[in-house]
C-alpha cells in the first residue's frame, strides 16, 4: 500500500499485464506450454528447430516445413567480417554478455533501414537473429582463447553446430541431444523479465534489434539469466558432494539464496528442472566424471533437509538454472557463459514475443506513485540552503 492509499505491486508479482499465444506458465501446478504443446512432450521429442518454427509460425512443422527452416537458419548463420574483427578487437577479458550484446545489436548495421530508419522486423530477421546468436557466442569464446572463430556449417542442428563451432570437431550425439533438449527447455516462459522489456521495446515501435538488444541486457542480472553461472560459482565453491550440507546450512544461517534453488512462479519443481536432470546425468555417466552432477544432486537435497529442519511449512525446490549448471558445464563451457547460451535458446521466444506485440501493438506505458515532497516554490539559487555532505 502507498502513501497515497492505492495499492502498489512490487515487482508486478501477481499482476496480469497483457496476453500471448505463445506459452503458459502454471506455477501452482509445474506446467509449461507452448502453444498448448506441455514441455514433458516437447523435450525429449522435438527439437528445437520444431519448437522454434512452433513458436514463429504456430504450429509444429511437417517434415517438408522443417527442412525449409533448417536450409534458411543455415544460410543465414554466418557473421559480418567487420562484426568478426571488432570482437578480435575487444579486450580479451570483455564480459561474454557484453560481448553478445554488442555485437547482436551490431547486426542491424547490416541491414538496411527505410527513409525513417526503420528495419523490417518480420518473422526471416527473427530467424536470422536466432540463427546468428550461437554464432557469435562461439566465435567470442575461441577469439577469447587466442583461436581463430570457426566457419558454422548449415547441414547441422543449432546445438551440434554450435558446439562444432567452439570445438572444431562433430560433437557425440549425446553431447548434441543434451544441448537441444536444453535449447527447447529456454526457448520460452510466458512474460519473464527479458520478454517483458523486449515486449516493452517494442511496444515504442522500436525495431526487432532493438528490442532483442533491450532483452539481452535485461537478461545479464543473476535473479533472471545471471542465475546459472551463480549455481555453478555455488557448486564450484561447494567442491564435493559431502560438502553440500554444511555449505546449505551456513548460506542458510548468513541468510543467503541457494541461486538455482527456487522460483518467482512455480510453487512445485520447475517442469525444466527434470529433464535438465535426466540429461546432465546422462551426460557425467558419458563423460565418466559426474562431479558436477553429483554435487548439484547433493546440494538439492540438502537444501531440502534443512529447509524442512528450520521452516517445516515451506520448501524449495530446483529450478531451470540449477541443472543447467552441471549439464553446461560438462559441455565444457565456462561459466561466465552460461548466459549467453541462455539467450541462444531465448531468442527464438524473444523473436516470437515481439512479433506477436508488433501485429497488436499499444505502447506498454504503466504509472508509478509518487511519494516525494509536495509541491512548492522555485528557490533561487542565492537563497538556497547549504546543505550539510
């Protein structure tokens, strides 16, 4: 409640702002949709170039509609040389995010504008957007390590290219499967925070650069995509499963979050958590070290434990961030990654979000309460008060 007796929402929790066809997130009951299609189906049978053609183009794809798809995601994969040799420009200790977000809004310098400036923002720049993203991710993460970027390859799935493009060999299938499960896992949630600002940017008639650039930076912060590099950091500093509980219990104690453990939404697991489990589990057995795994396993139950020892009525269960963490990491990614990889799958909900705000625009433009001083007089600058520093 304000000052002025009307009642503010803080954070917008609870609050219904707008409505999509895209998906629907049922925190009470775990259940994430899209476009009616539950994430328990979709995960360990589509792929994500499914999904993504599910979300543009409102419903899943015939084999004939898939590989049209896939011929233009891989034609248009390929980076501008000048947008190539600004990163090999860039300090070597740039922040990935950073990087990602600089070079994606770049993108548009490449494409032309009308008399006004404008792009064309329509369902082939989504497409090249969501096809160009895990380009530059992997092209920073080897010009990073003092390598050259390797050339993506348009006969491969977004996750096997990708991680060809980092490593310069065919990834396992495993390795593969696991990285498009979870890009099918990201691809959408309803109007989180990210989605809300490209929303939001859009809704200004901004074009679809803008508002992926607006998406990007609000996606950075550790309470929304920030949150699974935070759970690896948590499990590097955990360091071995029998060091769960004692670590739970003085984060605990200190008043601090267990980051990947918990949700805005869900009041049950997060639907995601399961299936990033399944495979970042399938992935340790593969690789024959399941350390990461096991500490994130470890570390969940323990936050169970003592969260049941020290408030009987509440629990805390895994989010999509929390398995993220060991399945990434196993993928040999580095942390400070994880983000960027967040968004290779985000993109494709982004792309749709803001296309679907652009066909039934009106500009997103909520009110505040104001609480400060009451009006008064203009003081001259002679006459005012000094005030004490």
């Amino acid at each position: 409640m304000s000052s002025t007796g009307l009642i503010v929402d803080r954070g917008l929790e609870g609050v219904v702002v707008g409505s999509t066809l895209l998906s629907n997130v049922e925190g009470k009951i775990g259940r994430l949709t899209y476009r009616g299609y539950d994430i328990d189906d979709l995960a360990p049978n589509a792929t994500f170039e499914e999904v993504v053609h599910l979300l543009l183009f409102g419903h899943l794809p015939t084999s004939e509609e898939l590989d049209h798809l896939k011929r233009e995601i891989g034609t248009r994969r390929m980076l501008p040389e000048p947008l190539i040799d600004g990163m090999r420009r860039s300090p070597k200790t740039a922040w990935p995010m950073d990087v990602l977000r600089t070079v994606a809004s770049g993108l548009a310098l490449f494409s032309p504008v009308n008399r006004v400036g404008e792009h064309v923002s329509d369902v082939h720049t989504a497409i090249e957007l969501i096809a160009k993203m895990p380009t530059i991710l992997a092209a920073w993460d080897r010009i990073r390590r003092d390598l050259d970027p390797i050339e993506p390859r348009n006969d491969l799935s977004q996750a096997a290219n990708f991680l060809y493009m980092r490593s310069g060999k065919m990834p396992a299938e495993i390795e593969a499967k696991a990285l498009d499960t979870y890009l099918v896992l990201l691809a959408d949630h309803s109007y989180n925070a990210s989605t809300f600002s490209a929303r939001v940017t859009a809704s200004t008639r901004a074009d679809i650069y803008a508002a992926v650039t607006a998406a990007l930076a609000t996606l950075e912060g550790d309470l929304h995509g920030g949150a699974a590099s935070a759970a690896f950091n948590t499990l590097l500093s955990v360091g071995s499963p029998d060091r769960a509980e004692i670590y739970v219990r003085d984060a605990l104690g200190r008043g601090e979050r267990i980051m990947g453990m918990g949700h805005r939404e869900y009041r049950v697991r997060d639907p995601r958590a399961r299936h990033l489990e399944i495979k970042a589990k399938e992935l340790s057995e593969y690789r024959g070290d399941s350390r990461w795994y096991e500490i994130a396993r470890a570390l969940e139950e323990a936050s169970n434990k003592v969260l049941k020892e020290t408030k009987p009525d509440k629990s805390i269960y895994a989010n999509v961030d929390f398995y993220t963490a060991p399945l990434l990491a196993d993928l040999g990614m580095p942390g400070d990654e994880f983000t960027c990889m967040f968004a290779c799958g985000r993109i494709a909900g982004w792309s749709a979000h803001i296309l679907e705000q652009l066909g039934d625009n009106r500009l997103i433009r909520p009110q505040a309460t104001y609480e400060g001083p009451p009006p008064g007089p203009f003081v001259p600058i002679a006459s005012r008060p000094t005030i004490a520093h």
